[in-house]
C-alpha cells in the first residue's frame, strides 16, 4: 500500500545502475586527462559527460510528459467532481501532489491549497486516504 513514507518510486538499473557508471566514467577519465593529457582521454570524457547531458534530458522530458498528462486528468477529476474548472493558481507542483488523494478529500484539499497556499509536501502529509500513483517514477 502506497503512502507519504514510500510513495517515491526509483528505477534500480536508471537511478542505482546507469547513472553512477555514466558519473564514474566521467570522474575516471577526468581525472586520467589531468595526470596525461590525450586525445581518447578528452574524447571519452566528453563522451561521457554527453551520455549524462542526454540521460538527464531524456528523464526531464519524460516527466514533463507526465506532468501534463496528470494535470488534465487531476483537472478532469476536479472538474467531474464539482462541475467547475480546477483554479489557475494551483502550481503544477500542488496538482502533483493531490493526484495522491481520494475524492472524498481531493475538493477540500484543492480549496485548502487556494487559501492556504500548501506546498506540494504539506498536501502530500495532510492526505488521510492515500490513492496510490503506480504508474510514475
């Protein structure tokens, strides 16, 4: 069961794998073109850190993707349950972070966020009745 404590999701081989081979590679050959500069030193360290520059872009891409998608399904919800649109001054960040709560509190929260202006961790912490998100990573 999903809640505050473990709802963040990694991907073992992405984030514990792939990642720090990319950021050893980049260290060793660094470090090994200050002890002797060559051309395949620079190259691969420049490689390297590319490899990195793309895995980084891919993931942001990936999440902004999702981003949006679950802000028109959290505006849908909103808009399912009370037959207005969700308030423009909700952050993206807030939307995120309500998409964990179940309908019965979702509305109050929205309006909670409104006055109160909640941070996507204050909403995350005042959720009673998680609905878990197991799709995102």
């Amino acid at each position: 069961m999903q809640n505050y404590t473990n709802h963040k999701r990694y991907n073992k081989p992405f984030h514990f794998l792939f990642i720090p081979l990319l950021l050893g590679g980049v260290i060793y050959f660094s470090y090994t073109l200050l002890q002797e500069f060559s051309d395949i030193k620079l190259g691969m360290a420049l490689a390297y850190t590319a490899l990195i520059i793309i895995a980084i872009f891919s993931r942001a891409f990936a999440l902004k993707a999702q981003d949006r998608a679950i802000r028109a399904e959290e505006s849908l919800r909103y808009f399912m349950l009370t037959g207005k649109p969700i308030p423009k001054t909700l952050r993206i960040r807030q939307i995120l972070a309500l998409r964990f709560a179940e309908d019965t509190e979702f509305v109050q929260l929205v309006d909670r966020c409104e006055f109160d202006k909640l941070s996507s961790d204050e909403i995350k912490r005042s959720i009673i009745d998680w609905r878990a998100d197991n799709y995102r990573i």
